[in-house]
C-alpha cells in the first residue's frame, strides 16, 4: 500500500473526498459532536491535516435537542466555481442542507434547507449545462411523517441559493437487490455517468455498487461484478468496508475513499473505533469500474499527542456533546482548563465533557485532575448509555462502568488535591477461549497524594464500548468532565499504537 490504512483512524466514518487542482479536501459524519464535520486538507492522499469544521455555531445543524445517532449524516463535499459546497442531512433536525464557502477552512454558510427532500447521504454533481443534481437515498428521518419503507436512491435538480427542487424526486437504480440501497455519488466519465452506491447495510454485509447510463438521470445499467466492493465473509481485518467516493490521485490515477472498521478480538467481532475512513486503488476496466479490496497499513509504533492547555485556543481535535468547546471550557489560567459541572453526568444527552477521538487500538492516557470542591474526571465515551470513567470528588475516587443501564463501580479513598487519573486500553491476556474474546481490556488507575505508583481500580471487558455492542453510529471518545464544581485539568498525555 502506498497509503497509510486507515486514512484517518478514529470516528470518522462516511468520507467523501474532494480533489481542486494539487490540493484534496475530505469531510466525514460528526452525528450529535460539536463543532460538526470536520474538513481536512493534503496534497498527496496521504498526509491529512484538520483545517477547520463547517458546523461552528448555533443554528446550522438542530444539534441542542437532536437524538443520540441523529445530527450530521454522510456530508459530500465538492466545488464549482469558486464556491465549495458540503450537502448533508441534518438527520432528526433541520432536514437535507446546502452549505457554502470559498474558503474550505470555513467559516461556512448558515446552511440551506433543501425544501421538501426528505433523504439522507445525498450528492451533489452538474451536468454540462450547469444543472445541479442532489442524488439521495430514500429514507425519510426529517419530515415526521410515520417510517413508510426505504425508497431506494432518488433525485432531484435543485436551485442551490434557494434549495428550491426544480424537479421532482425519481428513483434511479436500487442496487442488486440487497438492503439498504445508500450512499450514491454520481460521476461522469469518458462519455458515460456512474452511479456508485453502498448497499447490504453499514455492517458486516457492507459494499460498493456500481451502475451506468448516457446522463445523470438514466444510470440504469448495473455492472457486471457488483458488488465492486466488500469484505462480507472473508477474515480481512478491515471489514465493514463501503460508502465510497471516487477521486483522481496525484499520479493520474483512480482512488476510492470509503468507511470500513477494524473488529478483534478472539472472534474478530468488536470494532471500538467505530467506522473509520479508508483508501484503496480503483481503475477503469472495459467501461466499468474496479475497486481493490482494502489492506490494513496502520502506523507504526507509538504516536503520541500532549496538551498543555497553554495555547490561546484549544485544539480542534477536541469536540463536545450537543454543545461546542467554546461554550464548556475556560482555559483563561495557562496550563490549566477548567470545566464548570452544571449537575449533568456521563449519563445524560448534555454533559459537561471535552472529548477527543480514540483512534488507535491501544492506548495510554492521563490526566491531572483538581476537583477543588466539586466532582469530575476521565471518562471513555460511546453513548449515554455505554462509557466508563474515573472520577474525584469529596475525598473518593470511584472507577465506573456504564453498559445499557447496568453499572458497576469500585471506589477508594484519595488525598485532598490534584490526582492523576489513566486511562488504558490493552490487548486481552489469558489461557481460555472467554479470556481472548474481547476486543482490549480498559485500566483505570489514579496516583497521587504522595502515591509512589498508580493504584488499579478496574479492568472491565472493552467490547461493550464497541460499534456492534453499543449499536451507536460513532465510536470511543474520550476525555475530561466536570460534574458540579470547578474541575481543573493539566497535562492531558495521550499514547497510542495499532498492532
């Protein structure tokens, strides 16, 4: 591989890439994470850097109320004219939206609401004369109305200043018959315009399909070895593999972006990353497009990320829960971030939590924490419904695991003042087959108050913060919250390595 894979490790599923003379920009879903989908820039398809978010501020997406599993879903990113484009779906919000900037870093447009479409994953390509086609898959999470099926993929041309549809919506192709026809992004090539697709379901059945025709509005032709794309029923350690975009590669060749995600464990089954995005090589061939089935190339060795909280502005690696970054921390103290609890926990749609994605299999993190008189900690996050987390507060330290309403806790107590909290992922150890099941083991540990080492409080079974234990859309974050009190935090140490 003469990518890295994955692409961009972590929650960062549903990619869609975009190539403007030397430069590519690549955006992916956020769901209920604030700031919302994150754009990021390279100039060779494999060195990627964050340059920024479109979804900044209040308004652009109804993420104060939205769902878990709702929000920003499967955005395409393209450019005409001096002007980028992101069509998304604000999924359980505000409904299918055009955002719009000249510069790719942003700030973005408030967005425009597509009038009366009501899909997800849509695309957005223009024919010769310069008419704008939305494509979209038929499933109705916006307008309210009761769930009447799947439609297939559809489309629309629309007025992009106005989102008004200048047509009605018509049904393209619906794939070769396996569920969940998605994901479509229409392409024209040497005389012909293609229809990619995913279908069999963002799981284990996961795949890419292809169609083609004489203009946007007739791919009616399926390909001859649909699916182009799958690990359905193989051992490759990227499985899940599908919603793809197709893009030029420096060297003139072809390239497709795509999620797939990488389960383990004793029965590859438990992916705690989520859906991640990945790259493989394509090419034309007689007319039809190929696509390689997509290699592991992870990075080697440790990588290692440290924040000081010292900087005038907080990285923008770090996201939120329904709420931005900006509005939780005050971080006017250098070396130090404060978090002012408001009573919300891990448990709730709101909590007071400063998260970053974890993006390589196994990791060390820590954190120094000072509670003064208030209660806070480190906590790993799927969903409100699925963390673990240590927390100080009121003399006690207490390590807590959270899966589907059940909950266990270990508690000790702790010198007043700050203390260090770690967080681990490992590799499972042991002789029996039940030892080896899980995907990594999660340590939680505190030093301080004159500790000479880190006391263990808990090791709990890592596959139930996974994808298909969790059933969430995301992926673990993880990160510092504040229940009630000022909670200070410094020297935030993040380890990670694959393998």
């Amino acid at each position: 591989m003469k990518y890295p894979n994955p692409l961009i490790p972590g929650f960062y599923p549903d990619p869609s890439v975009l190539k403007l003379g030397a430069d590519y920009y690549l955006a992916n879903s956020t769901f209920e994470y604030l700031p919302g989908i994150p754009i990021f820039h390279s100039q060779d398809l494999s060195d990627w850097s964050l340059i920024g978010h479109v979804v900044t501020r209040p308004g652009q997406l109804a993420s104060w109320d939205i769902p878990t599993n709702g929000g920003a879903w499967a955005p395409t990113i393209r450019h005409r004219d001096g002007t980028f484009y992101v069509v998304v779906t604000d999924a359980m919000g505000r409904g299918m939206l055009i955002f719009t900037t000249t510069v790719p870093a942003g700030p973005w447009s408030d967005g425009t609401v597509v009038q009366g479409v009501h899909g997800i994953d849509p695309d957005l390509a223009w024919d010769e004369d310069g008419v704008a086609y939305i494509t979209y898959s038929g499933l109705d999470t916006t307008s309210g109305a009761p769930f009447q099926g799947h439609g297939g993929i559809l489309q629309v041309t629309v007025d992009l200043e106005t989102g008004r549809p200048t047509s009605q919506p018509r049904s393209l192709w619906s794939g070769t018959g396996l569920k969940f026809p998605e994901a479509p992004h229409l392409y024209s090539h040497d005389g012909s315009w293609y229809l990619m697709i995913a279908e069999g379901g963002t799981e284990r059945g996961h795949g890419i399909s292809v169609a083609r025709g004489p203009s946007p509005f007739e791919p009616i032709e399926g390909g001859p070895n649909n699916p182009v794309v799958s690990a359905r029923s193989t051992s490759r350690p990227i499985q899940n593999t599908g919603h793809g975009d197709l893009v030029e590669t420096p060297d003139g060749g072809w390239a497709v972006v795509m999620l797939g995600m990488r389960p383990t464990g004793g029965t590859q089954a438990f992916a705690a990353l989520g859906r991640e995005t990945f790259i493989t090589e394509a090419r034309w061939e007689d007319g039809w497009l190929a696509i390689d089935p997509v290699e592991l190339s992870p990075s080697k060795g440790w990588v290692s990320v440290a924040d000081d909280f010292d900087g005038d502005a907080l990285s923008p690696e770090w996201i939120a829960v329904r709420r931005y970054p900006t509005d939780l921390v005050d971080s006017s103290t250098p070396g130090q971030l404060v978090l002012q609890g408001d009573g919300s926990t891990l448990d709730d749609q709101r909590p007071v939590f400063l998260g970053r994605r974890q993006r390589h299999q196994q990791i060390e993190v820590s954190v120094t924490v000072d509670p003064g008189d208030g209660v806070g900690g480190l906590g790993l996050r799927f969903d409100e419904l699925h963390h673990y987390e240590i927390e100080v507060g009121g003399g006690q330290v207490t390590a807590r695991a959270a899966v589907a309403g059940i909950r266990q806790e270990w508690t000790a107590p702790v010198p007043a003042g700050p203390a260090t909290f770690y967080l681990d992922c490992v590799l499972p150890t042991g002789t029996s087959i039940l030892d080896l099941l899980p995907n990594d083991i999660v340590v939680l540990s505190v030093s301080g108050g004159g500790m000479d080492e880190p006391v263990e409080l808990a090791r709990v079974d890592g596959r139930y913060l996974s994808q298909e234990t969790a059933a969430s859309f995301t992926g673990r974050v993880l990160g510092l919250y504040a229940v009630n009190g000022s909670v200070s935090f410094s020297r935030f140490r993040y380890r990670g390595m694959d393998g």
